[in-house]
C-alpha cells in the first residue's frame, strides 16, 4: 500500500512533469507549470502515486476516457496520494479516500487543497464500519496485491452501490488469472484491457 517499498517516484519525475495525454499532466511541488489543460499538482512525500508507475498511468489513463458524471460517488481504495481520486473529484464527482496509512490519508487531503478540489477519507480510522460509509458509484484502486485483495474484496463489494463499477489495476501480469478469480467470486467482469502493459479489470456488482 503506502509504504517505503511501493514509492514510485524516479529521478526524472522529481524534477519534471510526468505526462499522462498530451494535455494532462502531473507536476511535484516545485516544479514549474507546463500549458496543459489539466494539471494535477502533487506534494513531495513518501506515499504511492505520483503516475510514475505504469499501473497508475493506466489507471489514469482509464479514468481520463471514461465517461464520469458530475456528482457520482467514487472511492479511492489504497489511495496513497490521493491521485486517482482527486482526477475524478476535478470532474465533479463526489470523492472519498480510504487507506489504513493515516499519513497517506492526510497527503490525500493535502493534495485535494493542493489541486482546489473537495476530497474526503475515512481519517484512518480503522474501527469505522463498512456500514457506515457512504456506498459508491464507482470504486477504484491500482494496489492489487494479490493476499490484500483476498482480504479486502468483501469489503469492497460492500463499499459498492448495487449496480456499481469496481476498477481495479497494479498486479504483475504473472498473477493475472489469480486476481481475475478473485474479482470473480464477487463481481461480474465487464472488461479487461491492456494499458501500457498492465491489465485493467472493469467490473460491475
């Protein structure tokens, strides 16, 4: 999740912007802004997701094609940085991040500040119940451990709304058809595609 050994930062993307599209990127603090349409701002910190990764920029780039109505309901799942969550909240969509590292809940919230947008987590709270959050239109995560998803895919079909899209990416393509099995005991699998060489599950509760 968010720790020392998933830090996905590299010496060029600390001192450049690590470009997604043609005209979205995402820029550390201090580096100075290019013209693109969409800039997404992140701080300097030792929690994962800068878009560094190539199973974040898939994630990303997913995101970016997807169609996300202003006003659903997305939570980001292991969210380290906030990233994935904060795109969507920049599309209107009402954001919640989850993760059991409170430092990259509070980067998560920084971050949102950072970027002007409206985010809101679960404060690390790890004795908060399922029941008692909000479910979602739409959950994502790119933290596909293979034993972490055993244990937290239960809860994350709860966390789901009836009808709901779960997108799930960053396991090692060698692990492809253990993670597609465990995906399938909960939800039904809509698609899967290859993005920069990591697979992307879309499926729906």
């Amino acid at each position: 999740m968010a720790d020392f050994q998933n830090f996905d930062w590299s010496p060029l993307e600390l001192y450049n912007p690590i470009w997604i599209e043609p005209n979205f990127c995402i820029c550390l603090e201090g580096i100075p802004h290019p013209q693109a349409s969409y800039v997404i701002r992140l701080r300097r910190s030792m929690v994962f997701g800068t878009g560094g990764h190539p199973a974040t920029r898939a994630m990303l780039l997913k995101l970016l094609h997807k169609e996300l109505d202003e006003g659903i309901r997305v939570i980001d799942f292991w969210c380290g940085s906030g990233l994935l969550g904060i795109v969507c909240a920049k599309f209107g969509c009402d954001v919640f991040h989850m993760d059991d590292n409170r430092e990259a809940l509070v980067e998560a919230i920084e971050n949102g500040l950072l970027n002007e947008c409206a985010v809101s987590a679960n404060e690390g709270n790890r004795n908060t119940k399922i029941a008692d959050i909000k479910p979602a239109d739409l959950l994502v995560t790119h933290q596909a451990k293979l034993a972490k998803l055993k244990r937290e895919i239960p809860a994350v079909h709860k966390l789901l709304k009836q009808g709901g899209t779960f997108l799930l990416s960053g396991w090692p393509p060698d692990e492809h058809r253990r993670v597609r099995a465990q995906v399938e005991e909960f939800f039904q699998i809509e698609e899967i595609q290859d993005l920069e060489s990591w697979p992307i599950i879309t499926a729906r509760k």
